[in-house]
C-alpha cells in the first residue's frame, strides 16, 4: 500500500513538473525582447549575448545593426536567438525595397514594422491620415506578395482625433487586415489618453504584437522618460493581457525607451511578464 502511495505521489508530482515546463515553454515562445532596448549597453556583440544571457529566445531587431546580413545571423545563431520582427523605417522600405527584403529574409523574419513618423511627415487631417493608411496598404500588398508581412507601430500622436476617430483607428479602418497589422504599444496608447484594451477589443486578429512596458507617474522614472518594467506602473495588466489573448496578439514584445540600467528593467520585465502570462 505504501509503495502505491509513493508511486502515485511521484507520477502526480511528474505530471505536474511536465506541466510547469510546458507552460514555461509556451510562455518564452509567445515573449520577446526589442533590441532598441539595449542600443546603448555596447557593441552589437554585447547586445545580443545580454538578450540571451536575460532568458530570451526570441528578438525584434532594428535595421540592420550596422551588420551584413551574415555578420547578424552568425549573431543570433551563436545566441540561440530568433527574429519576430523588425523595425523598418519607411523611407527604407520605400526606397531600398529590395535590399531590404533580403537583408530581413537573410535572418529569418517575415514580419517588417513601421515604427515612426517624423514630426515634419506627420498627417494633420482626416483625410491626409486616410492617405498614409492608403500608402502603407499598397506597400503592404507588395511586402505581402513577396511573402513578408507589413506593421505598424504606434506612440501617442495617433491618438489625436480627427472627425471624431483617432488617427490609429483611421489606418486600420482604411488598409486591409491582410495588408497591415498593428504592433501596439500600450504604454504609448494610454499616453495618448486613450484605453488599450478598446483597442484590442476593436480590432481582433488585427494586433499582432503588444509592446510590453509600463508607464510611472511624472517624478518617478523622470529620467526615463517615465516608463517602468511591465508590472511596475499604471497600467492595468490584469485587464490588458486577457484581452490581447483574446484578440490574437501573437507575441509580447518588452521594450523600453530609455533604461537607466538595461539589465535590470529586461530581467525584471520579463520575470513579471511570463508570470503574468502563466496566471
């Protein structure tokens, strides 16, 4: 009787170690690390072994590093290291189509992201918004026919309404699911005066990635541009990741725009992020 206790306590405690490694696996493939996060810790050789070293598997990078194509996938392989994404100007896309296609091929991504417009470029009315989404369709339709696909990341100035809608939601209601995506940064929406989980809500299978970071109160973080580790601010996570599970959100991309110590705000991201992704 008590060798069948034993052995039923040992596979139950099994089972349930199988299923903790599970889950922690299913959490690291569903997280990962902009690069943009640690431009100033030192060479690009430096950066992406703290990326590994950190716990990540998985990276979105911006441009190209100042690497060849070869030179960054010598770089992720060496760390064990995969691209969701990349954060593409628009003006490259535009204009150095080609090359820029193969570079992103060349590593491994499929998936190239607008993430900024120049305050002189910015629209400034409801029909000029519906002219940029317009723009970022056709290209979306060409990356698309050459099997990439083409997103939009956005920072507090799409919050602006014009005729009663944000710019944000202006270029989604204008382009095509097919052709454009949204990277989504919370952080910046909320800034912006306006509620991520709507937009989550809103736009289901729209948002492919969530970039997960947290905003303080104005004299905390000052010299951070106000911006903590996820979990650490003012946003309601709680509310936040049910939803962008809900809405299809592929991947939780932790960011931040100007760490202090780089090392501390990725590790304690990413310890509170998998835990809140494992709830």
């Amino acid at each position: 009787m008590i060798y069948r206790l034993v052995i039923s306590t040992c596979l139950l405690a099994s089972a349930a170690l199988i299923s903790f490694s599970a889950s922690a696996a299913s959490v690291n493939d569903e997280v990962a690390l902009q690069m943009y996060t640690l431009r100033n810790v030192g060479s690009a050789e430096k950066q992406f072994a703290m990326a590994h070293e950190a716990g990540f598997k998985h990276v979105e990078i911006v441009g190209t590093h100042d690497l060849s194509a070869k030179q960054l996938a010598s770089l992720l392989k060496k760390n064990d290291l995969t691209v969701t994404s990349a954060h593409v100007q628009l003006s490259a896309l535009e204009n150095d189509y080609a090359k820029t296609v193969s570079f992103n091929k060349s590593v491994g991504n499929n998936t190239l992201i607008v993430p900024w417009i120049e305050p002189k470029d910015r629209p400034d009315s409801s029909q000029s918004w519906i002219d940029f989404a317009k723009r970022l369709d056709a290209l979306g339709a060409k990356l698309h026919r050459d099997g990439l696909q083409l997103a939009y990341h956005n920072h507090d100035f799409e919050m602006k309404k014009y005729a009663g809608e944000t710019a944000l939601d202006i270029i989604l209601k204008h382009s095509s699911p097919d052709n454009l995506k949204l990277e989504m940064d919370a952080a910046w929406v909320s800034r912006g005066g306006q509620d991520p989980v709507r937009f989550l809500r809103a736009y289901p299978g729209r948002i492919y990635a969530i970039h997960a970071k947290d905003n303080a109160s104005i004299g905390i973080r000052d010299d951070e541009m106000n911006f903590a580790p996820l979990g650490e601010g003012l946003l309601d996570w709680s509310g936040i990741l049910p939803a962008a599970k809900g809405s299809g959100v592929q991947w939780f991309i932790i960011e931040h725009d100007k760490p202090k110590d780089a090392w501390s705000i990725i590790t304690t991201s990413l310890r509170n992020l998998r835990a809140a992704l494992e709830k």
